[in-house]
C-alpha cells in the first residue's frame, strides 16, 4: 500500500512541471459514497520518530523575466446550486503570479462568488472567503506563560523600511480589511463579537500615527480618533486630587474684588489656563474638570458669604426699623 502512495506522490509533483492546463494526473470519481470518502488518500508519519514529514509536497519552478503567468500550488473550487441559492467557492494555496509592474505572493487566498443568497428555512446563507475556526473538543485548562489560541493568527515579521519621496499608497499590516461594499447594506471591513485587545496604539479617521496635534506633543496617547467620538458614557481615571480642598478651613479663598481685579488684567479666571494657551495645547478633560470644580465650589463659598451677609442686613435693618417706629410713635405722642 504505502509503495502506491509514493508512486502516486511521485507522479503528482512530476506532473506539476507541465503547463497549469494541462493535467499530470486526473482522478475522477463521479459518485463517491459514503462520508469521509475521497479519491486520493495519503496516510504517512512515523509516530515515535522525532522528524519532519509531509504528506505533499509542492515545488514549482519559478517564473523567469521573460514570462508572465501564475503559479498555485494547490486549487480546489466547488459549486453548489440549492433552493434558488448558487454560488462557488474558490481556495488557492501558495500563489505565485508575475505581470508587468505587478507582483503577488500569497499563502492562502479564499474567494467566495454567489449569483442567488437567501436564507431558506429559517437556516442562515453565508458567504466568506477564508473561515479558519479552533474547537477543542474536550474542555481544555491552559497552563504555562506562552500559548496562543485563535481562529486566525497574523504575525508580520521582518525588516520593512518606508520611503515617502517614493511610496505614497499601501499598507503594512499583520491584517488588512478592505471594505468595498457598494450597496446599500450595513458593512464593516472588520467585525468582532466579543472582547478585543490592541497593546498598542490605534488611530481612526487616518492612515498615520500623529506625533503633534496643532503644536501639541500627542505621541504619548494611544488612541487617536479624527471626527469625534460618541458614546453613551465616559469614565475618567485621574490621580489627581478632586476640587474638595476648596471646602478645607485653610484654603485661601480670594475675595471677588481680587478676582474682578485679576480677570480685567488677564482676561481669564485666577487658576484657569488662558484661552491662547488651550488653543495651542489642547484641553486636559481631567485635569480642566478638576478646575472648573473648583469654580463652582468657591462661587458657592462666595454665595454662601453673601447669603450670611444678607442675612445680617437683614436682621440690622429690621431693628433699625423697630427703632424708627418706636420714635415715630413717640414724636406723634409729642405733637398731640
């Protein structure tokens, strides 16, 4: 058995060297029965030997200057046409094409095609390209400080310099989404359901990583968002000391004749930035909701003193009223 397999392995990659039309070896069974059936089966490895094996091994020859044309490693494309649903699915694995000023190396490429998609039955169509999943299937306990579990992992490794005189479009990314959807469907070129972890900086609404805003040095932040960002709330963690201290005995409150003094010089509250400044740096949400705290908490120190001293205006001119009505009473006696 195994010296058919290797007569037909030989075979397979001896044939590979004719032209991509053309068939080395053609197996063709028209009605398989049965699961799991196929029409060619390799079964290799030695399972107590630490070494290295393949079960197919794919090597074509490369393509010169002169010629122009593809190279695929493995094709395989399937079609299925059921209740009104028609499509085809297209997998190439270690595509090689050369062209005039082009260029494409691709490990695995998926491509998806539908003519009719609808969802039949209450069961769901679904159209995707590549769709690479992990199920383990017993309940698995992860030990240790290095492991990886993912139904798709991207590593872009090397060195891979930029020249901006000339290089203007592109991308380098351990993954690149392109949305080019032109209906009018809802579309997303990136979708996840469930927790996501970035470890390092994002930027949205532009394709570069912002060093300086206005003159304002942003190359500490990790988020970047260009359009502005809408949510339904906002948490801000700050180690800096809330506006409380305004409320402490010692704290020096300066009267408003002070402040009116300080604002016709400068043009701006006492501890507030000017408005100059803001503009050039841009606005610390924390720390600028810390100082405008602290103005309403000494305008309702200040209210507070106005109200105490209301109150004893008030108290002092009802006993000077009680005074005038007593010598009122007394001047009508002395008239009378």
């Amino acid at each position: 058995m195994k010296i058919i397999q290797f007569c037909i392995l030989s075979l397979f990659l001896l044939s590979f060297h004719s032209s991509f039309a053309q068939k080395g070896i053609h197996s063709e069974t028209l009605a398989l029965t049965g699961n799991n059936n196929s029409n060619v089966r390799i079964d290799f490895g030695n399972s107590a030997a630490s070494i290295f094996t393949s079960g197919i091994a794919i090597e074509g020859q490369p393509l010169t200057s002169s010629q122009k044309g593809g190279i695929f490693g493995i094709v395989a494309n399937t079609y299925s046409d059921y209740s009104s649903q028609k499509g085809s699915a297209l997998g190439r694995m270690a595509e090689s094409k050369s062209f005039s000023g082009d260029a494409r190396f691709v490990g695995v490429r998926g491509l998806a095609s539908s003519q009719a998609l609808r969802n039949v039955n209450s069961l769901y169509s679904t159209l995707v390209g590549g769709q690479f999943e992990v199920q383990p299937t017993t309940n698995v306990t992860l030990s240790g400080n290095n492991f990886w579990v993912a139904g798709v992992h991207a590593s872009l490794k090397g060195t891979i310099n930029y020249n901006r005189t000339s290089s203007s479009n592109g991308a380098i990314a351990a993954l690149i989404a392109i949305d080019e959807n032109q209906g009018t469907a809802q579309s997303w070129a990136g979708y996840f359901q469930g927790q996501s972890y970035l470890s390092d900086k994002t930027i949205i609404g532009r394709t570069e990583i912002p060093t300086m805003a206005s003159t304002f040095d942003v190359s500490n932040f990790n988020l970047f968002v260009k359009g502005g960002i809408l949510t339904e709330e906002c948490l801000i963690l700050t180690e800096d000391q809330w506006a409380d201290y305004v409320f402490e005995k010692d704290y020096n409150l300066q009267p408003l004749t002070e402040v009116a003094q300080f604002i016709e010089k400068n043009g701006h509250l006492p501890n507030i930035p000017a408005g100059e400044t803001l503009d050039k740096n841009g606005i610390p949400l924390a720390k600028m909701t810390i100082l405008q705290q602290e103005k309403i908490e000494e305008l309702f120190l200040h209210s507070i003193q106005m109200n105490k001293e209301n109150q004893t205006l008030k108290a002092e001119n009802e006993a000077l009223k009680q005074r005038l009505d007593k010598i009122e009473q007394r001047l009508f006696a002395l008239e009378k």
